[in-house]
C-alpha cells in the first residue's frame, strides 16, 4: 500500500472513528430513552461508553472493548441491526488506533461475519471473511490463528453439505467455486495448496458439480493445513487439537484420493517425518506424538492398499516400525504401547469413517448381529474370512456382504518388538439394524 493511499485510509477511519462514538452512544441511549428496560449489563456498557464520551477522546481504543460488548449483547437479544452497527464502530476504532494489519481485528470480525450472516447479508459477510482470511495470513505464526481457520474450514464443509443436499448456497457464487479449476490442478501437480494463478474456464454461476465438491474439500483441507502448520511452529503439537485437526485433514484427504484415485496428498506425505523429528518432552507426549504419527501411518496404509503399490506399502509398514521404536526407546509403558499397535482386536481403517470392532466372547449385549472370524497379515490384510454364528432372521445375504467387506478391507498391522506380525484368528460382533425399515 502506497504512502497517499494509507494515508486516506487512516483520515477516512479517523473520521468513521469519530461518527462511530456518535452512533455508540446514541443507539444505546436512544433504546433506553424510549422506556427499554436496561439489564445490570446493559448500563454497565452505557456507563462506560458515557465515560468516554465526557472525557472528549472520540478515537479512544478504551472503546473498543466496550462497543464490541454491546454488539454481542445485542446480538443475543436479536437486535442484529444494532450488533452490526456496534461491531463495526469497534472496528473503525480499532483500524484507527493500531492500523490494518491486526489479528485483532481478524478476530472481531468473526463476530461481524456471524452477524451480518444472521441478518441474511451473505455478501457482506463474504467480503469481511475474505478480508478476515487475508489477515490471518500475515500472523502465519500466532496461535490465535487456529480457531479462525478452523472455523472457516467447517464453514467450508457445511457448504459442501447443504450443496451435496441439492441446496445452492449464495456462497457458492460468491465463491466461484464452479471455475476453480485450479484446485484440480493442484491435485493433479501434487501441490499442497491451490495454485490461485491458473485461469478460470467457466462462469461463477454454473458449471461442473465435481468442480464446486473437490474446491471446498480442498479449501477445506488447506485450513486444517494451515491450522496444524500454526501448531507445529508454536509447539502446540503436543496439545489435544492436533489430534481432532488431522483426522479432520485425513478424513478431507481420504474423500479427495476416492475421488481422484492419482491424488497425493503433499502436506501427509511430509508431516509423519516432522512430527517425527521433534523430541520427546515427557512420557506423555511421546505417547500423544505415537498416537499421531499411527494416525499418519494407517492413512498411508489405506492408500497403499487402495492403490496397489506394494513399494509404498513397505514405505507405511517402516512408518510404523519408526512410531514403534520411538515410543519403547522414550520410556512409554508397555501396556500404553499394546493398545496402540498390539490390541487383542484388530483395528479397522479408516478409524475416522468405521467404528471400532467388538470381541465376540466380549459383547455386552446380544442385539442382531453376526460373528466373523478372521486373521490379519502383516500387512494390514484380512484373511481365513468365515461366519461363526448369526441371530435369526439374519439372511445369508447378509452374512455374505459382510464377510466381502471384510475381506475388501485394511486393517492396522500388529506390532510386536517392533515388527510387523500376523495376528492370531479372532472372531468380532457386527451389529446390524434392526431389519425393521
């Protein structure tokens, strides 16, 4: 930005700075003067805005907390016209005071976003989402950052969502989500985020549905990138949200690669080997870095088994191997250590998208289901596929079924000191429906 230009900028807050603490006071004021009754809160906020008004500093950054208060207030009281209002008076200030390139101001405008949507303003919030996404991008090291991302990523999927539904969300115009070809294009190259230089090749307004699902998958998937990006630079790796971000990531990647069988994703290609280079803190995060570097692993397994390359496969059975080793060399007790890669039933992959399998001679209850015995090699296959033993009414159709998705199916490799081992025949409870619909 050129001196001329920032300079009009900072006059034009300076002036909108100074209207915003007209339109502080007077909005409150003039609800109260009309016989409102005002809550303990509410004259709390007034009390401190009137406080501000007297002292004559009318670009005060003493009012910025206040004002976004009263705008969350009124937000809860479902006078979004006035929450807007606020809001927005508490960013001219802030804009004023500490300039243009706060994450501040990225965070106040997640509240400014939430409001103007609620109001049915899909445009406007559009815009100050863009606007709050680009200041995310130059505090690429605060933490701060995470739940923005988060946020928008989720924002993203339930997009995807109520398109996959048949609905046509005002964002997906707003988005042009039906010409970004460049985010096939960055599947395709191997990229690890959309190449935004690759021309557009069709209207905002219609196109190819393949094109508007793989763009928010993978915009999606970039800021759960981005989010962990923050993580691992901050040391935040060692936290609870890691784990919750990447199976958020996997499960995007794992929709994308089913989809365009030839994706890789770039960002998992890269993030067991840095996770795996940070060193061990205490036993528990050694056991919380195993937990995630498994979770990579199972990722590339499945890829490994959904692509047939068996050169990969041995890459993701070394991966485990590495996770193993790391944790028995740091001190992990055994018994934490069995649970991950020695459990007495097999763990199914992916563990984002199938539950977890049950024992049958462990089964609480005895609801319709069948038994299935089954072992699994050292490579995560299922083999020696057979029925044991169903509730009535349970077809052989249905027996059938199950027993081929068994067989089509990975599961995590057992590990025993430290390598890959067969797994003894086990026999799981599958529980079906009812059979009633």
């Amino acid at each position: 930005m050129d001196l001329v230009t920032q300079g009009l900028n900072v006059a034009a807050t300076r002036v909108a700075a100074g209207l915003a603490l007209l339109a502080a006071i007077a909005l409150p004021c003039a609800a109260v003067a009309q016989g409102e009754p005002a809550s303990d809160r509410e004259r709390q906020l007034l009390a401190q805005l009137e406080q501000q008004r007297r002292r004559g500093d009318e670009n005060s950054p003493a009012l910025i907390q206040p004002l976004t208060d009263w705008g969350l207030l009124r937000e809860e009281q479902g006078r979004l016209d006035e929450a807007a209002e606020a809001l927005g008076n508490a960013r001219d200030i802030l804009r004023y005071n500490y300039g243009f390139s706060t994450l501040e101001e990225a965070l106040l405008l997640a509240d400014l976003v939430r409001v103007e949507e609620a109001r049915g303003n899909a445009e406007g919030a559009w815009k100050l989402e863009q606007e709050q996404l680009a200041l995310v991008g130059e505090h690429p090291n605060d933490v701060r950052t995470v739940p923005i991302l988060r946020a928008v990523a989720d924002k993203r999927m339930d997009i995807l969502n109520r398109y996959r539904e048949g609905h046509l969300p005002p964002q997906i115009v707003l988005g042009c989500y039906y010409a970004r070809i460049s985010s096939i294009y960055a599947l395709l190259v191997r990229e690890a985020y959309p190449d935004a230089g690759v021309p557009m090749l069709m209207g905002c307004n219609h196109g190819s549905r393949a094109i508007v699902v793989t763009s928010l998958l993978m915009e999606a998937r970039t800021y759960d990138a981005q989010a962990i990006d923050v993580l691992l630079q901050t040391g935040g790796y060692a936290g609870d949200d890691l784990p919750e971000i990447l199976t958020d990531l996997l499960r995007k990647s794992d929709e994308l690669q089913r989809g365009l069988p030839q994706y890789r994703d770039a960002f998992v290609d890269e993030f067991f080997d840095r996770v795996l280079g940070y060193e061990s803190r205490n036993e528990a995060y050694a056991r919380r870095r195993a937990e995630i570097l498994v979770q990579v692993a199972d990722f590339n397994l499945l890829r490994a088994h959904r692509t047939g390359q068996s050169a990969a496969l041995s890459r993701v059975i070394e991966q485990y191997q590495q996770a193993f080793v790391q944790m028995d060399k740091e001190g992990v007790e055994p018994a934490a250590i069995e649970r991950i890669f020695a459990p007495r039933v097999p763990v199914a992959l992916p563990t984002f998208r199938v539950k977890a399998l049950i024992a049958a001679d462990e089964a609480e209850d005895s609801g319709r289901h069948v038994d299935v015995g089954f072992a699994v090699d050292a490579n995560g296959r299922s083999e020696s596929v057979r029925v044991v033993g169903a509730t009535p009414g349970v077809t052989r159709a249905e027996q059938r079924e199950l027993a081929r998705a068994i067989e089509q199916s990975s599961f995590r490799p057992r590990f025993v000191a430290g390598r890959a081992a067969a797994l003894s025949p086990v026999v799981v409870r599958y529980y079906l429906d009812d059979g009633s619909s």
